[in-house]
C-alpha cells in the first residue's frame, strides 16, 4: 500500500470516527434515544450506563475529542513528531475502547454497535498509525518538504505522482 494510500485510509477512519462520536455526543447532550438495531436498544443501556462518563466527562465527547486530533494530526505536515503523535493518540483511543468493550461485555453484558464501531475504527487507526511510523519520512522529500505525493493531496491539487 502507498504511503499516500494509507494516509487517505487513514483520514476517512478518522472522519467516519467523527461522525459516530459526533452523533453519540449530539444524542447525550440533546437527551434524545440512541438508534440502535438490535432488540431492547442496547445502546442506551450503554449509553446510560455508569461507565459511560469519566470524571464527568461524557465518553462520547472524549472520542469526539479524540477523533478530532487523529484527523488534525494527519492533516499536519507529515514530520516524525506529527507521525508519533497519530501513533500515541490512536495507542491510548485503541486501549481505552478495549478497556470499554471489556465493561460492554464482562459487565454490562450488553453490546453497543455504535461503540463496537468506534472500537473497529480505533483499531484500524492504530494499525495504521504504527505502519505509517514505522515507514518514517518516506513522505518527506530531501529538503525535510512534503513529498509532490502527499504535497498535491493537502493542497487539494493533483501531484505529479499521481498522474
């Protein structure tokens, strides 16, 4: 897989993400019922459920906050600190959905598919963030610059790689 390739991956992961935690966070904060497919609406029982805040802080703000730095970190300038950074936030959203799954299924014992998707995007993020680490600045040119690839793709233009 191209290095341009697992960044865009990457950032549609990242924005599907922000989509699940922006509508778990609308649902919390607007008071109405989670959708949810399956029968006797396990969602809201998780959602309403005493693991569903921490400190206060309701979980599906904190993966909305989270979802909004792995999208900001892969729009920043593909440098080893921006690199680590996607790897360190998607480690810590990738323990902590683990750490909630396990509540949802040895505790609760119920399973919400909003969550659970979260989860799978968490985990594929993470996956993800390790490899593109691992490559190091195969994005960056000579000069430490944006590779033409990775250059045209944030630019919004078509780069000579790509053609």
């Amino acid at each position: 897989m191209s290095d341009r390739t697992l960044w865009r991956m990457m950032l549609v992961l990242g924005v599907i993400g922000l989509g699940i935690a922006s509508y778990l966070t609308v649902v919390h904060y607007t008071g109405l019922v989670v959708l949810c497919a399956a029968k006797g609406n396990p969602c809201a029982q998780v959602q309403s459920s005493v693991y569903s805040s921490v400190f206060g802080i309701p979980v599906a703000l904190l993966g909305l906050i989270g979802y909004v730095l792995i999208v900001a970190s892969l729009l920043a300038p593909p440098r080893e600190l921006t690199r680590a950074a996607t790897l360190g936030i998607t480690l810590f959203g990738w323990v902590f959905s683990g750490y909630l799954t396990y509540r949802e299924v040895f505790t609760l014992k119920e399973i919400c598919e909003w969550c659970v998707s979260s989860a799978i995007l968490m985990t594929l993020l993470f996956i993800a963030a390790v490899v593109r680490y691992w490559r190091g600045d195969s994005l960056l040119s000579a000069d430490g610059s944006l590779s033409g690839e990775l250059s045209g793709e944030l630019s919004g233009g078509t780069s000579p790689a790509a053609s």
